[in-house]
C-alpha cells in the first residue's frame, strides 16, 4: 500500500509538474467555453426558440440560461475524456523515458504500477474537470441561472462518473501506445473528434438515421445526456410554469438529446447511468486483463 499510495503521488506531481501538459488541460475548458459561446450560442438559441409555438416568445433571461445549459453540458462531456487521455500520457512517457523499464526491474509488483498510473490520472483529471465545472456554474450565474442544489449535486456526481469513465478508456488506449507520435496523434484525433459523436457539438438528432443508430451503442453518447438533463431540468421547469406546451418542451428535449430514442424507444435515465456505469467496470476490466496477460507473457 505505501508503494501504491507513493506511486500515485509521483504520478500526480509529475502531472502537476509538467507546465505545458497542466496548464494546456487547464486553461483548455476555460478557451472551449469562450468558443462554443461565440460560435455555438447563436445556432443553441435558435434551436430553442423554433420549437416555441407561434406568437410564443420567452424571456431572454430563459433563452440564456437554456443556452449556457448546453453549453456547460457540451463543454464538460467533452472535457471529462479530453483531460483523461491528457493526464494519462504520463504512462506513456514513462515509457519513452524509461522511467518504466526502471520500475519494472524492481521488486514493485505490476499491479501497484498499473494501478497507480489508473488512480492517479483519475484525481489529476477530476481536479480539472471540476474547475471546469466551476468556471462553468460561474458563466451559467451570469446568464441565467436555474440550477436546484439536486440539480448541481447530480451535475457533480455526473463529472465524477464521466471522469472515471474517461480514465479507463483512456488508460485502455493509451495501453497500447509507446512512442510520443502515438501520443500526438492519439490526442488529436480525440480532441477533435471525440465531441462529435458523443453528441456534444452536434446533437444526435441532426444526424443521419444510420449515424444517429450507430452513436446509440457508445457509452459517451448517454454520459452527455445525463449531464445535459441535469443542466437543463430548471430551465424546462421554468419554461413550463410560463405556460409553454409540453409538446414544444418535449421537442426540445428531443432536438438537444435530453431525450434519447435508442431504435424508436426512449431511454430511460437509469438506463443511460447502467450505460456508463457499466462502460467503466467493461474498461477497467479490460485493463487489469491486459496487464495480467502482460506480465504472464513477460
């Protein structure tokens, strides 16, 4: 255990310590913010207001707060995996370094190293993604704010799963990986991708039917409407009491994937929280069997 525990500190001190790779994942959420407020706000605010009835119009207070939901939604689903391959690239460079081979000639057993590298990228990423989550409840206070101690509470609990969910895929992936291009290409390709098919750029529901089926059997599609019902419940509250049909609200929650249709039947949020749930236990999992038949092959 005091092997574990001063592995996972080193792990997340060279995280930390790393300049470059700290202040990139950082200041990284904080730039998406101010992006996707920019350029997504205007398409979000449409969105909401061509499925109000005709004649029908809500308070800019309402249209804000129903923006910056999605925003933060789209911006922490993100963020969650994002961070997660970044703080985990540690394993790899220990590779690259060296600095693997020296502790695998040790009397160190490689489950404790493994399992360092796994625990510590996950506190490394949940701390920036909860300063994320900060700067976030900040912007939503400042445009309109609708959120219920449950709703931020679950927003939380929410961070937490996506994180851990994040961290195991990542530490699957960056397996496999032995070289710093791998890691460069592995990065890129999930920074810019990873956001499109988890729903979080674009939602579900302007994709194409065989697309739209397809992204219904990854995990990170029912993280990202997880997040979003939390973020967004007090802003539909709200519109309800001011008289909008149910009908309009639910062609919202269908056209921001609040409501998931899983081949024309709706799913249910325990549904989507067994989803990722069961993501993290079939990765971590996967993990620890790639590291035993390692070491037996070793």
């Amino acid at each position: 255990m005091n092997a574990f525990t001063s592995l996972s500190k080193r792990n997340i001190a060279m995280f930390f310590k790393d300049k470059g790779m700290f202040f990139t994942s950082l200041i990284t959420p904080a730039i998406l913010l101010v992006l996707y407020a920019t350029f997504l706000s205007n398409i979000y605010r449409s969105s909401f207001t061509a499925n109000l009835p005709e004649g029908f119009s809500l308070g800019d207070s309402i249209v804000n707060g129903a923006v910056a939901g999605q925003l933060f939604s789209s911006l922490i689903a993100v963020s969650c995996i994002t961070v997660a391959f970044c703080s985990n690239f540690l394993m790899v460079q220990d590779k690259v370094t060296g600095a693997y081979k020296d502790f695998s000639i040790t009397p160190l057993k490689k489950s404790v190293l493994s399992y360092s590298y796994y625990v510590a990228a996950f506190l490394s990423t949940l701390t920036v993604t909860l300063f994320a989550c900060a700067v976030c409840f900040i912007y939503v206070a400042i445009v309109g704010w609708y959120l219920s101690f449950s709703d931020i509470l679950l927003i939380i609990s929410d961070v937490l799963i996506l994180t851990m969910f994040g961290t195991a895929l990542s530490s699957v992936v960056n397996f496999f990986l032995n070289t710093q291009g791998q890691v460069s290409a592995v990065g890129a390709i999930v920074s810019a991708g990873y956001g499109f098919i988890c729903g979080a750029y674009i939602p579900i529901s302007q994709f194409s039917k065989g697309l739209a089926d397809f992204v219904m059997f990854l995990p990170g599609t029912y993280g990202t409407s997880l997040i979003r019902n939390h973020c967004m419940s007090g802003v539909f509250e709200k519109m309800a009491s001011e008289g909008v049909p149910q009908g309009a609200i639910t062609a919202m929650r269908d056209s921001i994937d609040c409501n998931l249709y899983f081949f024309g039947t709706e799913v249910q949020g325990w549904v989507s929280y067994a989803v990722i749930l069961g993501a993290v236990a079939l990765f971590v999992g996967l993990y620890v069997i790639l590291n035993l038949v390692k070491k037996k092959n070793k």
